[in-house]
C-alpha cells in the first residue's frame, strides 16, 4: 500500500519499501513518527526475510511483532490521506 501511494504522489516506484515509507512521511501522508516507525518496521520485514532462522533471537522478534498499534496507527493515517483527497466514497 505504501509503495503504491509514493508511487501515485511521486509518478515512479520508491526503490524499496523501507524509503516508500520515507517519501509517505515527506509528503504529508504519515506523521513523521508514523514514517519512522513504519521505515524501522520495514527494515525489520527485510532483516527477517533475508536473514536465516539460526541467526535471529526468537524473543526479539516476537517482541517486536507484538508492536501492533504502529500498524494501527499507519492504516489510520493513510485512510485519512485517502478520505481528505476524495479516494473514499460517502
């Protein structure tokens, strides 16, 4: 969803998910606590996805998953973003 909406605002594809979330905190979409958090919680994704299993703490990551609000907080932000330009149908 980020990329895709630094995709529409910036006319090309942020080279990675992490500076999707940048550019969504550049352009007013996410507060800017919202985008730091969201670019951390997308370089954990990327840490987790190309890193083997034996070499992560388990508790760490679990620790980390439990962090649901920042992804509450994200889903929020950019539905507001969508309902003030007039994405969101009444």
């Amino acid at each position: 969803m980020g990329e895709e909406l630094a995709k529409h605002e910036r006319g090309q594809s942020p080279p990675s998910n992490p500076k999707s979330m940048r550019i969504l905190g550049e352009i007013g979409v996410l507060s800017p606590t919202t985008a730091e958090q969201m670019t951390q919680a997308a370089r954990f994704r990327n840490v987790l996805s190309h890193t083997y299993g034996q070499i992560i703490d388990h508790g760490m990551v679990y620790n980390a998953l439990q962090d649901l609000e920042r992804y509450r907080t994200f889903v929020l932000e950019v539905r507001d973003y969508l309902d003030d330009i007039g994405a969101i149908p009444d």
